[in-house]
C-alpha cells in the first residue's frame, strides 16, 4: 500500500490555514491585552496625581487663609495707627505692620511655589488623562476589530474544518497520529517536500540512498534522519 503522503500534505495545509485564521485572533487578543495593561497603568498613574493635586490644593487653601488672616491684622493695625493715644502705642502698632508685612510677603513666597506645584502637577495630569482617553479609544477600536472579525474567523474555520476531515477520512488512523505527534513537536509542519535532495523541515541534505527511495516512491514511510518530518518528492506517483 502507498501512504496517501500527498493527501496528509494537503491536511497540513488546511490546518495551516486553520492555524492562520486563528492567529489572526490570537493576535487582536493580545494587541488587546497589552492596552488594557497600558489603560490600567496609566488609570493607576492618573489617581496618583489627582490625589496629589487634592492635597496640593489643600496646602493653598490653608496658605491662602494664613495670608488673609495676616492681611486683616495688617489693616486692623494701620486702622489703629489713626486713633493712637501715646507714643508708645504708635510704635507697638507700627512694629505690628511692619512684621505682619513681612510674614504677609513671605507667605505670598510660599503660595507661589505651592502655586507653580500645583500647575505642574495639572500639566501633568492633563497630559496623563489625555493618554488614558487615547487608550481607551483604541481599546475600543480593537475590541470592535475583534468582534467584527470574529464570525466571518469562525466561518472560515469550520468550512476548513469541514474540508480537513474529508481529506482525513483517506488517511489511516496510525499515520494521522504519527502526523499531529509531528505537527506539535515541529511546529505545524510535519510534511515537508524534499528540494534540492535537502529535506525543506530542516534544510539538511537527505542521505542519497533515502532520496532515491524517494523518487521511486517506494511503498514505506520516508523521514528525514535529521528532523523526523514526513518526506515527500513533488514527483512522488499519485496516491493509491
Ligand atoms: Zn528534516
């Protein structure tokens, strides 16, 4: 009996093809993932900023209330300053403004360095949401990709699936086996034409006597001594 090598080659290549159409998802899936990853960082990323932003916010506030506090007792000072008595009073009230001047200016230093955190810290956020919106639309992109593709995927894999099992229905069982055995281990290919006498698994030269037997298409099962894939020449006789 001759082994229906040329048919097994032609189950190869609808699994192949099988293989093909479901990498195609495979692919979106993990382009996916990769987003949702990058969503996710960038979502962590922005709630550490906003809290910042919140508790930079809170320091104005407080900073901003010190300054109004002291503006007042400046202006109760200088109000006072109109009604003195004494001397004495004069200078108390007047050393008075002038130190509440001073704590008043360094407290308008302190709020515009909290002032200019603040605004860098907004551009930061800004820029950092701004990348987030960016992922989520292509994660909506490729999520739509995915969906859409996916029934016309699924149709073309069963038609293939379909065509795989009537061309598996000729093979026997044992060299089928032998076949998807092959196929894991050698990744999908486990048929393999022999060109230029070398084996096209591995592309080492098949021993003379081998590639002879080959050609003849003799009645027994040719691997390769090297990578053990299937061997077949392309003028190999029709399959009996
Ligand atoms: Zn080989």
């Amino acid at each position: 009996m001759q082994y229906p090598i040329k048919i097994l080659e032609q189950v190869q290549r609808v699994d192949l093809e099988i293989g093909a159409i479901e990498g195609e998802g495979a692919s979106v899936r993990s382009a996916i993932e990769v987003v949702e990853a990058a969503l996710k960082s960038g979502e962590e990323a922005l709630a550490a900023l906003e809290a910042e932003l919140e508790s930079i916010n809170n320091q104005r506030r407080e900073i901003t209330a010190h300054l109004e506090e002291t503006n007042a007792k400046i202006a109760k000072a200088t109000a006072r300053i109109g009604e003195v008595k004494n001397d004495r009073e004069l200078k108390a009230l007047t050393r008075e403004k002038s130190q509440g001047a001073k704590t008043s200016k360094n407290i308008e230093f302190e709020l515009s360095g909290v002032q200019s955190r603040l605004d860098e810290k907004q551009t930061e956020a800004d820029e950092k949401s701004g990348e987030v919106e960016e992922k989520k639309g292509e994660l909506e992109r490729l999520t739509s990709d995915l969906d859409a593709g996916k029934d016309s995927r699924e149709s073309a894999v069963a038609e293939k699936s379909k065509q795989r099992e009537e061309l598996a229905a000729d093979i026997p069982a044992g060299l089928l086996k032998k076949y998807e055995t092959l196929r894991s281990n050698r990744g999908g290919r486990a048929v393999v034409l022999v060109k230029g006498e070398a084996c096209q698994g591995c592309f080492i030269h098949v021993p003379p006597q081998l590639y002879v037997q080959l050609s003849r298409g003799e009645d027994e099962l040719i691997s390769c001594p090297h990578c053990h894939r299937i061997l077949y020449v392309e003028d190999q006789p029709a399959p009996v």
